[in-house]
C-alpha cells in the first residue's frame, strides 16, 4: 500500500516523500480514508506509530479542497493535552503543508502570548493548542472557533487523566455543532469511550494495536532494588552500558531535579523536564538531548508526553507509575517506528503492586533481574506509597483520620496542578 493509493494529493505527497516516508504505518491506513470521507473517526494507536499524521494529512486535503483565503476563520483544531505535544504536532502540520496554501499556528502557556496573538490577527487556517491558552485567548476576544469544520481531540486519554473534561466540554460549546470530530488515544478505556460518544456522531473506530497493549518490539525487563540504591544502579547501568540517550522517568518534580543533580555529579550529563519548568528549559533541554550533548533526560509523565525522540534506545522507569496505562505511554517512546528499544523499570518493594498491576494490563511477566550489590530490602513493606502521601501517613503516631477527609480537596488541587503545568 502507498500513500497515494489512500487518495492524498500531489502536494501531500510530495511533502510526505520529502520527509522520506512511502509506506503508510497500519493507523494511518485505516484513519486517513474514513477522514478524507468526511467521518468522524475514533481511533486508538500507542504512541510511535505515525497517528499525528493520520489525522494531520486528510486535514490538511480537505481545507485545501475549500479554501478561504481572503478571511482565514479557523478551519481546524487540534486540541492536545501538554505544551511538548501541542509543538510536535505544530511542526508536522507545517511540514506536511509547505507546498499547500494553508496557514497555521501554535499556542500554548508559559510564553509570551503577544507574538502568538499577532499569528492568529493575521488570519490562520489551522490552530493547535493546549486547553488553557486556547480558553484565555478566546475569552480576551483574540480568536474565535465559530467557523471550525474539523476537530481533533489528540491523547484523548492524557486529556482525562490531567482533569481537562470540563475545558474540552467548554471548547465544544465554542465550536459550531456541525462538523467532523477525530479523536485519537493510546488507549480505549470506558471513560474514554464514554467522552468519545459524548462528541462523535456515528464514528469509524479503528485500531492498530490491541487494547492496553505495551509495543511488542520493546524489550522489556525489572530490576529488583532497595530504594535507597536506586540512584546507584541507574548511574552504574548507564556509564557500565555506555548508554549514551537515555529517557528516566520519575514521580515527582523534586524526584526529577535530585536525580539530575546525582547524575551530573556522577559524570553523567542530564537535564530535567517537567511543570516546573520554563518553556525556554524544556526546550533547550530536550534540544540538548536530542542533539546528543544531554546523555539522559529526566522527565515527569506530563512532560515527557507527546515526546517525539527518533529510535531513542533506552527508557528507564525509576519509579513505577501509579496508574498502570502510564507505564504504557512511557516505554512507548522508544521502539518507535518500528526500531528496537529497551525498557528497564526499577522496583522496589513498595512498588510491588504496581508491578502485578502493569503485567495484567499488558497481558505479560516481566523478565525480573537482581543486580550483586543492588538487591531488594527484604525488610520493606510492599504496601505502596499513594500519591501524595508521605511515609509517616498510615502508621505511628502520624497518622489520624484527619487525612481521609482532605482526599477530595488532593485530587481536586492535583487536577489543578496538572492543568497549570501542561498549558
């Protein structure tokens, strides 16, 4: 199958054989006829299988099919979950369309809004953005989404998980009710599905993986260690495997700056991405890395989402994620476009539960290893730690009922939290 015979044009074609592509991967097969046709689309594809330009390329044909050049309302929206994200799909958009007559742009928070302002004044066809940024602009009156035609819902996922539901239901009522609605996520869960019949009229679902399902082609293994020698085994496999472009996944921001700040002090050149961030940092950071100055990038889920790192070899989890769909979307960014890739997790006891968790999502046991000199407390609990609970919660003097009471006001703060990082 070639991309011509999906019914793109000349110009898409010529734009998509100079980026070096001639086969289309299996989700921009089944995705691209059913938008060129006018469907509204669900699709699911994890991450690293081309599903940015399964959405980006019937959209661009069809807005190049009926153009409005003399007033250049906003065609087309893309709504993504992080500021990462929102720039990658940007950057496809612009590629894809050098040789159509269609003008884009990119918005999203923690920059300067002017120049971004001046962009969408001009007059623009194609707009990407994250939630918060898009929601300040239209209240300020800079943009308008009344002429919208196609809507594309991307990481619909990531999008729930942030706490986005009620700015996505927002961003609809601001739309026309009559248009083409795509919505794209790593994963079918039934909040997702139930949001998707929530916005999509009689969709085609397809898929290029099986549901929940870690990338096959990933090697995946456990490491067994005590907590306290974590940092020890990441900086021994790294500078013992001579491992020079690593992506580290921690919990926490602070837990992202401390192991940065050991790598560095162990040789190791590392750099750090997370909310807390600048915009300016998480850029020049992951340019570091990608160029190949940075041998590790440290990064928060929020962060690393959507990030687009070409045949990144290692991922390593230094701590297991909480929500087990996660760990999908992290050793997702390696093993992409079908190249090889390894995933280490480290494990300590109190992770254990996570572990069992991850394995029934993926259908599979993971390989574990036990490292000379690095091995499990055998003393520790495995009962795991719940996000934002500290070690003293629970147990001794330290515990009280007092805390079931704020669990509400933490998930509702934690929301909060991530919306105000991503945007």
């Amino acid at each position: 199958m070639s991309f011509k015979s999906l019914g793109l044009s000349e110009p898409l074609l010529k734009a998509i054989g100079k980026k070096g592509y001639d086969t289309p991967s299996p989700i921009q097969a089944k995705a691209i006829p059913p938008v060129l046709e006018g469907k509204d689309v669900l699709a699911s594809a994890q991450t690293g299988t081309g599903k940015t330009a399964g959405f980006t390329l019937p959209l661009l044909q069809i807005l190049s099919q009926n153009p409005n050049e003399k007033y250049r309302p906003i065609r087309a929206l893309i709504l993504t979950p992080t500021r990462e994200l929102a720039a990658q799909v940007y950057a496809n958009v612009k590629e894809y369309s050098e040789f159509l007559n269609i003008r884009s742009a990119v918005i999203f928070g923690g920059v300067n809004q002017k120049p971004q302002v001046a962009t969408i004044r001009n007059g623009i066809d194609v707009l990407v953005a994250t939630p918060g940024r898009l929601i300040d602009l239209e209240n300020q009156g800079v943009l308008s989404l009344k002429h919208v035609e196609i809507f594309v819902l991307d990481e619909a996922d990531r999008m729930l998980d942030m706490g986005f539901l009620r700015d996505i239901e927002r961003v609809m009522k601001l739309m026309p009710s009559k248009r083409q609605n795509l919505m794209f996520s790593a994963t079918f869960s039934k909040d997702i599905k139930k949001l998707a019949y929530s916005i999509l009229n009689n969709p085609v679902q397809v898929e290029a993986t099986p549901e929940n399902t870690a990338v096959e082609i990933i090697d995946q293994k456990v490491h067994r260690v005590a907590k306290n020698k974590k940092t020890g085994l990441i900086i021994k496999l790294i500078s013992e495997g001579n491992w020079k472009q690593v992506l580290v996944f921690t919990r926490t921001k602070h837990g992202a700056n401390r192991l940065t700040k050991k790598m560095v002090s162990a040789g190791i050149t590392a750099a750090a991405i997370h909310g807390n961030k600048s915009q300016g940092a998480r850029t020049k950071a992951l340019a570091g890395f990608k160029r190949g100055t940075v041998r590790v990038l440290v990064a928060t889920d929020i962060a690393a989402r959507g990030l687009d790192i070409p045949l990144l070899p290692h991922v390593i989890n230094f701590e297991l994620p909480n929500i087990a769909e996660d760990y999908v979307h992290r050793i997702g960014r390696t093993g992409r476009a079908g190249a090889s890739g390894q995933a280490i997790s480290l494990v300590s006891a109190d992770e254990i539960s996570y572990l069992r968790g991850i394995e029934k999502l993926i259908d599979t046991s993971i390989d574990v290893e036990i490292i000379e000199g690095f091995e499990p407390d055998p003393n520790a609990s495995t009962e795991p730690i719940k996000p934002g609970q500290n070690r003293n919660q629970g147990r001794g003097r330290n515990s009280g009922s007092g805390n079931s009471g704020n669990k509400k006001n933490s998930n509702r703060n934690r929301n909060r939290n991530r919306r105000r990082n991503s945007n």
